[in-house]
C-alpha cells in the first residue's frame, strides 16, 4: 500500500509540473531558449516589457519618422501637399485623376473601398453602411445626391485624404495614388451625371 | 431618355409639393441627405445642436445662412460672425442648390425633435456574447476543477477503506483456518520463485534494473517529448487582458467592419499591424456610447481619448499624447519568417484561416499552434489561385503548357527551408 501512495504522489506531482507549463489566459506559456525567439534587432510591431526600447521615446520600438521625410518610391506623397484648411479644399477643386479608369485600378478602386468606406457609406454608396443603419452613426451624403455629383474629384480627394466634417482622414492608411483609384470606383456608384434642365429647375425655384 | 422624362416629371411633382408647404417627412430626408455629416438636433458634432435653432434665430437669417454662410460672415453680420467664432471658425457648406422651402421643412424637422432613440437592441446583443464568452473556459473553469478533485478524493478514500477491509476479513480467514493458511502460503512462496519479478531482481538484478530504466527512460521520453511538441514555445491558447476592452465580436462581427480597415499594414507589408489611435478616432471622435452609460462616455472609449489627448467638449487635440500599451497575442519566433502581404494579398488566404474566427471573440485568443508543422501541411494542401492572379501570369502559362491542373505552395518552392528560415 505504502510503495502506491508514492508512485501517486509522483505522477500526481509531474502531471500537475507539466500541465501548468502551457499556454492559456494571460500566461503565453513557457518557452525554450528565448534567445532563439526573440529579436535581437529592435522591432517595430515587437515590445518586450522586460527589454525596453532605451533611445526612442515611451521606450518604444516604433517611432514617428522625422518630418518630412517620405518613404522610398512613394514620392507621390509630396506632390498633395495641402493646408488642413477652407482655402486648402477649394485649391483641392483643380486636382485632376492622373490615373485611367482601367479594369485594374477600378477593381482596386473597389477592394479598397470595401475596405475602407463600407461601413457608413455602404457598398453601392447609399449611406447604408452596417454603423448608419444601426443609428450608431449620422449617415453621410448619398452618392447619389446632386451635391456629390458635382463635387469636383479633387475635392473628393481632399476630403478623402484630410478628412471633411465627420469623415476622418484616411491619408495615413491609402496612399494618393490609391485615394485615386477609389475615387474612380466611387464614380461609378454615382450613377447618371447631374442632368442639365434638372438645375435649370432648381435656379428658378431659388428666385 | 424615357427615365430622363419619368426623373423630370418626378422632381416637379416633389417641387410643386414642396411650393405647396413645408413638411417634416421631406424635411426628415433632406436632413438627413444634407445636414447629418455635421449636425445632429440633441448633440454638438463639427456644428453646433440644432435644438431650438428657431428660438436663436428668426428663420429669414437662417436659410440666408444655410444657402451661403461665408458671405454672411464677410459681409461683417454681427450674428453670423458670433456663430461662426463660437464654433471654432469652421466654415459650414454652402448648400446654394436647397429652396426656401425645403430649408424651412429641414427647420420642422429639426423642431419636430427627430428620432427617437434606440438603446433596446443592443442590450440582448451583449448578454448574448457575454455567456457565448464564458463558454470558452469551458472544462477549465475552477468550480468543474474544484468538483473534480472532490470527487477523485473521495474515489481514493474508498479504496482505501476496501483495502482496509479486504485486510481485515483475510486476517480472520487465517485465524479460523490456520492450516489452509500455511498451506496458502507455501502456494504462494512457489509461485513466487515462478514469477517474472523473482527471476529479474533477485535471480539477474543488474537485466532487472537495466529493463525497469528503459521503460522508465522511453515513457518520460515520450510524455517530454510530447510535452515539448504541444506546449513548450507553442502560445495557443494565449488570452490576455488588453489596455481597452476591444470587442472583435461588436466591431467586426456585428458592424462587418473589415479586418484590413484597422489593420491596414495586411496587404502591403509584413506586418498587420495595430492601428494607430487615429483609425479609433475616425469612428470615435463621435461614437461616445453615451446610451450605454447612463449619458456618460464610456470608460473603455476615454481612455483612447486619454490616449491621443482629444478633449471630446472643444473637440481639439491636445500635445500630450501617449501610446495604447496593446498585448501582441499571435507571436512567430525570430528564426521564422512570415509576411502577411504576401498571404494576405498574392495569396489571398482569409485571415480567419491562420487567426480563427476574430469576429466572434469578445477577447481575442490564439487559436492556432503557428508550430512549423502546420504551417507545412497548408503548404502543402492549398492550391494557389493562379488564373486569376496577374502574379502569377508567367507561372499560369508555363503550367499551362505542361498540363497540370493546379499548384500548391509545396510545388511552387513553399517547403524549400530557405523561404521561412533565413
């Protein structure tokens, strides 16, 4: 009987030794020779909280590139250069789309917009999105509108870019070249251009 | 041409209505067309509340302002200007194309006191998710812990007590039959010098000790092994506390927001990354979650606005910014390489097939083992999409003309150790 009760203690032991070992709530578990997983390099999307960041500011890896300073083959940055401002979205009105409505850039004018606008504006540009049919958001202006319509591209791309009203700003997250080929896509949700007798009707119902 | 006609015909049967007199439906949908992007009737958006615009000013100023505000202000109108500085001096949109009239129904509108406000909903959502979450534990819980060691304990009480008595009635069975016990015992002394434990430790001890490390050698091998295999380094399972209490579950499983709308690093870097505080912001500099906190913002939504210093009142950044200290759940080891832009958008994997289903997690787990041998076997398996990806144009038609019918990652080099290991 005696003999038994020790080989129980012992596997009782080392099961309970092993299984405590593993992943599961806020414990990521043990791992072997850390040296091997872990970079030796500072990392950017990487934060150890036992090795931090000395130089940078918060001790973190990531950092603000510094002023000015534009990422290799992306020069097109540059060239939209305009001031978060009334006067900077009416200099925006001159724009024009440097890229063509090919096949290409509208399916990617679509992927992108799928990504980024759906959820207010919804995915024919109805202001249908899930957050504006849910009441959590005010919908935005239907592409569909007489004012979208003939809202000048460049406009479109200021407001895309720097943000208008409620929409915030989606420069960081699409490059120019990008926001263009949204806007090409976006074009087409528009449906028939603004029809001439149509503001004709409404400059005489003004007076 | 037909529709041209029909549109026409339409909008002169809208215009002779609203001629007629100014209504709140018709107001209802051109504010809502117009006005919403800026203006809400209870609350300061970018504009100011609309409530009792008609009490603040009399109605000719106001559509003179809606029509073209800036003229207003230049022309040195001592209202329009006060407006115009009490709100930041952000210029409002010159809406020249609306009539008086329907200026005058969007007042209505506005007086009628707009919608009522919904909160019913949202209630039975998060109960829903909240118990969906605590299934997760499931056998881990402490309480199935707690009743399980009971109950083992009480298993090895009567066991214990059924070998007390088994002793206990054997030793009367030799007190009454004291012969048959001798004889018994002999029995067993012969079988015994028979037995396989006589003949290995006490005939050949050195086979007896050698055979019972070899077992012991090969079973403790076997459960390291396993253990090695299964836990060490392998973080699935992984589920800790973020700084914000970020539900997937509401964002991208029930608003359908895209996983690439925050992280936007998937199709064109490395990384995924963890959106910035301003991504946040694009939804959240008006969704407060007011409704669910009894009108106060909600605590988890203040520490983002704590985060890139937003005073939610004047609506303005401050400069003391500080970062959001987010937990990295899914982690691949330094030796490995991996980029998601290469998955993500040449090999237009889903992201659920690598993180689980996001969209249903209230706390975001690790689900898969990210060991190599996983990640080998989809290499192998999954057939690469090559026809419609210009990509892969030159690999479609060398494939082409040697008639195979598809490629896998393992075919086009995905196993060579040199691709992850470098």
């Amino acid at each position: 009987m005696k003999k038994y009760i020790h080989t129980f203690i012992i596997l009782a032991s080392s099961s309970l030794l092993i299984s405590s070992c593993g992943a599961g709530g806020e414990d990521p578990g043990n791992e072997y020779a850390p040296n091997m997983y872990v970079s030796f390099a500072y990392e950017p999307m990487t934060q150890l909280a036992d090795k931090p960041n000395t130089i940078n500011p918060h001790g973190m890896n990531m950092r603000l590139g510094v002023k000015g300073t534009i990422a290799r083959g992306q020069m097109d940055y540059a060239s939209y250069d305009l001031p978060k401002t009334t006067e900077g979205y009416e200099a925006a009105a001159s724009l024009k789309n440097p890229l063509e409505a090919t096949p290409y850039n509208l399916a990617e004018g679509k992927r992108l917009y799928n990504i980024n606008c759906t959820p207010c504006h919804g995915e024919n540009g109805k202001a249908d999105g899930t957050i504006v049919v849910d009441g959590k958001y005010p919908p935005p202006p239907s592409y569909d509108s007489d004012r979208i319509k003939t809202t000048p591209e460049g406009k479109m791309f200021y407001s895309i870019k720097y943000g208008k009203n409620l929409m915030g700003a989606y420069g960081t997250v699409l490059s120019p070249h990008q926001i263009w080929q949204v806007i090409h896509f976006v074009n087409t949700l528009k449906g028939a251009p603004v029809a001439a007798p149509a503001m004709a009707e409404n400059a005489t119902a003004q007076k | 041409m037909r529709i041209f006609r029909l549109s026409s015909l339409l909008s002169f049967l809208v215009l002779s209505v609203n001629l007629a007199f100014a209504d709140v439906a018709e107001g209802e949908k051109l504010f809502n067309a117009n006005c919403t992007s800026c203006h809400a009737i209870n609350e300061k958006i970018v504009g100011p509340a609309l409530k009792d615009v008609d009490k603040r000013h009399n109605e000719a100023w106001t559509i003179k302002w809606v029509k073209n505000s800036q003229a207003m202000v230049k022309s040195g109108d001592a209202e329009a200007v006060k407006v115009y500085n009490d709100n930041n001096q952000s210029v409002m949109t010159s809406f020249e194309a609306l009539t008086d009239v329907q200026i005058k129904s969007i007042l209505e509108y506005v007086k009628s006191g707009g919608p009522a406000p919904q909160t019913a909903s949202v209630s039975g959502a998060t109960n829903g998710s909240v118990s969906a979450a605590k299934s997760q534990d499931g056998f881990y819980s402490n309480t199935t812990f707690i009743a399980l060691s009971v109950m083992a304990l009480i298993l090895f009480i009567i066991v214990f007590v059924l070998f007390k008595i088994k002793g206990t009635v054997e030793d009367l069975y030799n007190q009454k039959f004291p012969q048959e016990a001798i004889e018994e015992a002999k029995e067993k002394a012969a079988n015994y010098k028979n037995s396989i434990s006589y003949k290995l430790f006490k005939k050949h001890p050195v086979v007896g000790t050698i055979a019972v490390m070899l077992v012991f050698t090969v079973v403790l091998g076997l459960i390291g092994f396993d253990y090695a295999n299964k836990e060490v380094g392998v973080q699935k399972g992984y589920m800790p506390t973020q700084p914000i209490n970020y539900s997937h579950e509401l964002h991208a499983g029930k608003y359908k927001i895209n996983c690439q709308y925050c992280h936007s690093g998937a199709d064109k870097s490395k990384q995924a990354t963890v959106p910035s505080a301003s991504t946040c912001m694009n939804c959240h500099a008006h969704v407060t979650a007011k409704e669910k906190y009894n009108g106060e913002i909600s605590p988890e939504i203040k520490k983002i606005y704590a985060a890139v210093d937003w005073n939610p009142e004047t609506r303005t950044y401050g400069t003391n910014q500080k970062p959001i200290k987010w937990i990295r759940i899914h982690n691949l080891p330094d030796h490995a390489y991996f980029n998601h832009a290469q998955h993500v958008k040449i090999g237009k994997v889903e992201c659920q097939a690598c993180h689980g289903p996001v969209e249903t997690m209230k706390v975001v787990s690790q689900q898969r083992s990210l060991q190599m041998g996983w990640c080998i076997n989809c290499h192998r398996e999954a057939k690469v999409d090559v026809a419609n990806n210009d990509y892969y144009e030159k690999l479609h038609g060398e494939m082409k003309k040697d008639g195979k019918p598809f490629v896998t990652v393992a075919q086009n080099g995905g196993l060579e150790c040199g691709k992850c290991h470098y």
